[in-house]
C-alpha cells in the first residue's frame, strides 16, 4: 500500500504514462484499467487488475520492458552501423 487515496494514485499514474488511458472502477466494475493504442492502431495493449497497486507494478513492469526493448533497438542500430564502418568500433 502506498499510502495514497485512489484518486491521488490514478492522477500520478496518468502523470507517469501519459500515452496510457487509465481508469479506475470504471462502469462501476471495481477494477483499475490501462489501455494503450499505437499511432497507427494496429496494435493495443490492455492492463486490466483488481487494485490500483497491483496497477501501479503491472505499470512500472510494463515500462521496463519496453525500455529494454528499446535500448535493444538502439543497441542493434548501434551494432550495425559498426560493423558498416559508419561508426568507429
């Protein structure tokens, strides 16, 4: 438990994902609810948990792995201008 009111949580993690629509309790469910769409719409992601803490790691997981992922990206570009002799080895 964090020590926050429903409410401050669910500002803070929308001030944390900006491209993320967050709810709570949404249609009077009792779930907290993330939902992502590409640009493009090809691609959604939906988080879907019981509390808002168990929102908040589910969060924060999601966002390590796409920083992983992304410096993977950034480590293969890096690798191949390399090995392309654009960059010094």
């Amino acid at each position: 438990m964090t020590g926050e009111s429903p409410s401050e949580m669910l500002d803070r993690l929308r001030d944390e994902h900006p491209d993320w629509d967050i709810s709570a309790h949404p249609l009077g469910l009792g779930l907290w609810t993330a939902e992502y769409r590409s640009e493009d719409g090809r691609s959604i992601h939906y988080i879907v948990c019981h509390t808002g803490d168990e929102l908040d790691a589910r969060m924060a997981e999601q966002a390590r792995e796409q920083a992983d992922r992304l410096a993977g990206r950034a480590m293969d570009v890096i690798d191949r201008a390399v090995s392309e002799g654009r960059l010094p080895g």
